[in-house]
C-alpha cells in the first residue's frame, strides 16, 4: 500500500492549490483525480491576476507544472471508497490502488443542478 503525508482527492484548480499550498509546507502530497472538465479551450479571462485570456487547458497545465515544482505526485484515477483505519489514517481505495494518507482533502468539485421548472 502507498503512503503519503497528504492526499487530495481532485484536480482542478482548488485540489492543484491546495497541493502547492502543502508540498510547499515540505509535506508529502499525492494527488488522484483526472483532467477537469475546464481543462479543454474554455477561454477563461476573469481569473484574479491574469490580464490576457487563458484556455482552461492552459490554466490547468500552469498549475500542473507549479505543484510538479514543489514535488507534488500527481496521477489519472477514480477514488472508490474512504475509510479511516486504527491508526486514524485515512485509506483510499482506487481502480489502481490502494493509498493511506495522514490527511485527506476532497476537491472533487460540484455538479451543477438544474431547477426541475
Ligand atoms: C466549460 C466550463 C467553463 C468554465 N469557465 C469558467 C470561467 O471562464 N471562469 C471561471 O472562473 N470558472 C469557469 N468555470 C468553472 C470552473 O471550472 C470551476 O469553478 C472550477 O473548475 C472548480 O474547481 P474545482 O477544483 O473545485 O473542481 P473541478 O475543476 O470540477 O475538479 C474536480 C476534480 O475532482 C476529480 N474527481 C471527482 N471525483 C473523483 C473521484 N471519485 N476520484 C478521483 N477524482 C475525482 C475530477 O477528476 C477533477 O480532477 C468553467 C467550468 C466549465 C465546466
């Protein structure tokens, strides 16, 4: 079994800035999740601090490659189930793995639902 310091579960853009946030910190930080839905050729120009217009895909690759800077693990995979063990760490159990971790972040964003009128 895998172990890591940090698991974020998602990433998107709160799961890459939370792992720049904590590998910075100099903990160990794994994240799972796959390319977000904003990763394609979504023009994307009210992002705080970016005077020119981003695609989604660009925007992603940057954050990729800022947490990649600090050492973060990054990889494609579904998380399917979360518990915690005796020792009170957190274990996930993926399509590919099986990962425990001291603590865990969910950022797996939102579904959007649409008002049944
Ligand atoms: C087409 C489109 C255009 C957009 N344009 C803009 C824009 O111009 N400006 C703007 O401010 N916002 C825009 N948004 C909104 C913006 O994309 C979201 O606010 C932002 O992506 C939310 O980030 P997030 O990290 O919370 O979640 P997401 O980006 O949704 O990321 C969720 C992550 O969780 C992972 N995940 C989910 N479940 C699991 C699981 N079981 N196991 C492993 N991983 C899992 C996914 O693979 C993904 O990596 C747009 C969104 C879309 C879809």
């Amino acid at each position: 079994m895998e172990k890591t310091d940090i698991l974020i579960i998602g990433q998107g853009p709160a799961g890459l800035s939370a792992a720049i946030y904590t590998a910075r910190a100099g903990m160990r930080t794994l994240i799972v999740g796959c390319a977000p839905k904003v990763a394609g050729d979504y023009e994307i120009d009210n992002y705080f601090g970016f005077t020119e217009t981003i695609t989604g895909k660009d925007l992603i690759e940057r954050g990729r490659a800022q947490a990649a800077k600090f050492g973060v693990e990054m990889r494609c995979d579904r998380v399917l189930s979360i518990h915690q063990n005796g020792d009170q760490k957190f274990v996930a159990k993926t399509e590919e793995d099986e990962i425990e971790a001291t603590a865990l972040i969910l950022a797996t964003g939102v579904s959007r639902v649409r008002p049944g009128i």
